[in-house]
C-alpha cells in the first residue's frame, strides 16, 4: 500500500514542494518538504519563526488510514462515476512520530475533527483529482500540526511592568469615575431636618 500511494505521490512532486522518498524495508516514510510561508512552517517547541531553513515532517504511511469516496457538488458524469473525494485518519494519541505536547493540543484545538476512536479525521473534495484532494488533506495535517507546535509568546520584563502599569492606570480612572458620581449622587439627595 505504501509503495501504491509514493507512486500517485510522484507526479505531485514537482507542483506541491513535496519530496517522497522511496519505502525502506519494514517502515516507509512520506517526506514532506514545507515552504517557508506564515501557515505552513512546522516549528516544534522553537520561538524562532524569522529562520529561512524548511522544517520537514516525517509522516510514517502506516499510521494513516486513506478512502475514497463519491465527491458532492456540480460536476456531471465523472462525478457519479469516480471516487475523487479524499478522507486521511490517523490516531491521535498513538501518533509517537508527534511530539506529546504537540498531540494534547491537536486533540484540545480539534475536538470536532476527532471521532470516538481518536482518530483524526480530515477530508478533502476541492479538486476532482484523487492525488490533489490527498495533497490537499496532508497539507491540512501539517498545517494542523504546525499550528498546535507554536508556543505562546514569553512576555518579558518591559512588557509585564507595561502591562502592570496600565492596569494601574484603568483603576485609577475607574476610581475617580466612581467618586465623580457618588458626588452627584450625594448632591441630588435631600435632607428632612
């Protein structure tokens, strides 16, 4: 089965950036080679985004599971004849090819996309072409796994005295507004005595 999808992966090539290495004996690999744009960088755990080097993601074709199935929408007769329409799964939480931070924030950002099995299921009907519909749901993987390897910004020093500095001033202000209309509020009330 690996060897079947490398070789529809082949003519892909050339077009998507993608460079497919030949099975090697029990394990194969499709190897991916990602450009450097903004949402398909892959940095796992690196707070450096401004690097130009490519990042690759090794993704081990046994772990995935395709299908095919009938595409919907407008398309006549090749439509209701070819199965175009793509489904990529894998298991989440036995993908050890992921880092394990990286697969619990998968699992929190995608809840829907994971079915009761834990397998991450992403599909693809753009095109009416079987390879571009399965380039298209791997790109969705690494744009999945790219986005769940991002670490938060560390805030430094300067920014947390900027940001304790605001908060002081929000509540200074709050205080005064409040003091302006409990004056107002004192000088409408009238005194019986």
């Amino acid at each position: 089965m690996a060897t079947c999808i490398a070789r529809r992966f082949s003519s892909l090539c050339s077009s998507t950036c993608i460079t497919v290495t030949p099975p090697l004996g029990n394990r194969s690999y499709l190897q991916f080679r990602l450009t450097n744009s903004v949402s398909s960088r892959v940095c796992y755990g690196t707070q450096d985004s401004d690097s130009s080097q490519d990042t690759q993601v090794h993704i081990p074709v046994e772990r995935l599971t395709v299908s095919y199935s009938r595409s919907s929408g407008p398309g006549g007769q090749h439509v209701n004849k070819v199965s175009t329409k793509a489904e990529v799964r894998f298991h989440v939480n036995t993908a050890d090819w992921i880092p394990e931070d990286v697969r619990q924030k998968i699992v929190e950002k995608n809840k829907n996309r994971i079915n009761k099995a834990g397998e991450l299921l992403v599909t693809s009907e753009v095109t009416r072409s079987q390879q571009r519909n399965l380039s298209d749901c791997l790109q969705k993987i690494s744009a999945i796994i790219a986005e769940a390897s991002v670490r938060p910004h560390e805030p430094s020093a300067e920014d947390i005295a900027l940001r304790a500095a605001r908060i002081e001033k929000r509540n200074n202000q709050r205080l005064k507004q409040k003091k302006i209309f409990s004056a107002v509020k004192n000088s409408r009330r009238v005194d019986f005595d």
